[in-house]
C-alpha cells in the first residue's frame, strides 16, 4: 500500500533580505533554501540534519508559515501555504503546531502552566471552566505531568517538564503534524530519552506526523522512518533510516554519518574528515554546493548542479559521482 502525502513541498526558495550601512540603503539578499522539494508521510517520523546554518529551521518555519517564502508551493492536504493569506493561517494553526529547542523561551514565564495550556484551546475553541479544565488535565496527564504542575511557572519546573508542558500546549488542538525543532538538545540526556520515549508514544496515541529536526544523528536515527540530509539550503540526500544509515551514497552523508560513535572501537570504522569550512549561504558555491568540500571533486561539480538520481526504492541523491559512474 502506497503511503498516503501529508505535505508536499515543491520549488521551495525562501529569501532574507538584510539592510547593510550607516543608513540602511545597501540591501543584501540570503537565499537560504532553493528550489526545494519534500514530501511528508502521513503518521511517518522525518529527520532532518545537516550542520548549522543548513537551513533546517527555516524549512520548518516556512512549514508553520511563520516566514512566507519568496517562491515555490507547500500543499498541505492540496492546500498552498504559501499563497494563504495571513488572515486565513489562523485555519492551519489546528493543524500544524511547533516545539521549539528551549522550552523557556517559548513559554510565557508570567502564565502558569494552566494557563499556558489552555491559552491556545480558548484562542481556537469554545470550551471553556470545567470542560476547558478537564481538557488542560488530560492534555498534562498525556505528557506524563500531574494537577500538581497547574498553578507552577515556567521557573518553576526543570527543563524535562517545561518541554512536556510545550508538547502539551502543542497537542491542545488535535493537530496532524508536529515541527519538532531540536526538541532535545537543551535537555540533559537521561531528560532527552524519556522526552524521546514520550514523543513515541504520543505518536501512536494520537496518530501525528513528526517533521524532527536535529544535529543529534544518534537521536535522529532512532526516531525517525526516514532521514533528510540538508547541506547549504539543499536537500542531497533521503532514504529509509535504515538504508541511509548502512549504505549512504552523498559524499556529504557518507561524512556526516561516519562521525556517529559505535560501540566497538575494533570494528574498522574510520572517521571521514572533511577539510575547509561551510560556505556561506551570501556566497554560495556555483554548480554543486558540496564540491568545495568533496574529496571526489570533479569538473563537473563546479560548474553544473547536479540532478536529483533515484538509487533505491525511495531512495534519492543529489551527487555528479551517481551519473558518472
């Protein structure tokens, strides 16, 4: 059975523009995504990774329509977010929530949790007291919290319980897709396996989509059905986790994955090195973005983009190496 399109993305290009000088009249143009294509399975776990500054959280703030891109389509359920207009996204809130990296800065330190959780039920509902409350307790109860944690601040919680209270207030409208934008990584690690473990099971619960996005390969790995890798704004490869974990194809990929940690130090895993820096997204490399970096470099690379190239069932890769071999 084919699996049944969440979102599809197509030619997604989203631009920043920056005043430079003393005042102000230099403009300076970032393409931070270009032509991007994706497509999101219903009830399926998306990794994205990639190094800072890939593009990995503005493809999910693009996503939630907090930033409106420059150019291109995302069909969510046959719908265009990017042509919506602004006094219609309030339709997709239900829909598509986010959680963010740091819970304390996403929640509002004056609200106690209570109020926190039900802020987005009153702005989207009409329960209210004791239906509104009975919900807010059901929503805690999900994440793993108790009535106990209803009148606490953000203060006042550790920053395992901040981030289940912001899943909590993520759930409140019965959305279909979650933005998890390193949901993790301000957590200690013991706090980022019961937040994993939690995620898990509230996916099977209430039958969500999770686009996750992280620099954690290792969390990535075990969460994820299927893994994006985005390198300088683009997408060079995706595939099954499985499969792109046990024979990556991109160049880039093949490094990045090389630098996870395994168990057995005698297994003859080598740790590719990648020599230089990142390019910066003002001054993007002409043809292939990775070939500055590429220890397989060709002529070809320097001068013309490489094609997406189908090498396994679901399996795509953007790489010269591919069509020339």
């Amino acid at each position: 059975m084919e699996a049944e399109i969440l979102v599809k993305i197509k030619g997604l290009t989203v631009e920043f523009v920056y005043s430079m000088g003393f005042i102000k009249r230099q403009h300076k143009r970032v393409t931070v995504l270009t032509n991007f294509d994706l497509e999101i399975f219903r009830g399926e776990t998306l990794g994205v990774v990639g190094e800072s500054g890939c593009g990995k959280t503005t493809l999910a703030n693009a996503l939630a329509r907090f930033i409106r891109p420059s150019a291109g389509q995302i069909l969510f359920e046959n719908l265009d977010l990017v042509t919506l207009a602004v006094n219609d996204l309030r339709l997709i809130r239900r829909n598509i929530q986010t959680v963010f990296q740091n819970p304390f800065n996403s929640l509002n330190p004056r609200m106690t949790v209570a109020q926190l959780v039900a802020e987005p039920i009153i702005t989207q509902t009409d329960l209210r007291k004791s239906a509104l409350k009975k919900r807010v307790l059901e929503l805690l109860e999900d994440v793993g919290l108790t009535a106990e944690h209803l009148d606490r601040h953000p203060h006042e919680l550790s920053g395992g319980q901040a981030q289940r209270v912001a899943i909590a207030r993520a759930l409140a409208l019965n959305p279909q897709l979650l933005l998890l934008d390193e949901p993790t990584s301000a957590l200690d690690v013991s706090v980022q396996a019961q937040v994993i473990n939690l995620l898990e099971k509230l996916q099977h619960q209430h039958t969500l989509t999770y686009l996750f996005i992280s620099h954690s390969l290792g969390v990535v790995q075990h969460i994820s059905n299927r893994i994006g890798v985005m390198y300088l704004g683009e997408l060079v490869e995706i595939a099954d986790r499985d499969e792109i974990v046990s024979a990556p194809q991109h160049p880039y990929t093949k490094a990045l994955f090389s630098s996870t940690p395994i168990p057995d130090p005698d297994s003859g895993h080598k740790r590719i090195h990648l020599e230089g820096t990142v390019p910066s997204l003002s001054v993007p490399p002409s043809g292939c973005r990775f070939h500055t970096r590429c220890p397989f470099v060709m002529e070809i690379c320097r001068v013309e983009k490489p094609l997406s190239q189908k090498v396994g069932f679901g399996h795509w890769v953007n790489c010269h190496l591919l069509h020339n071999s």
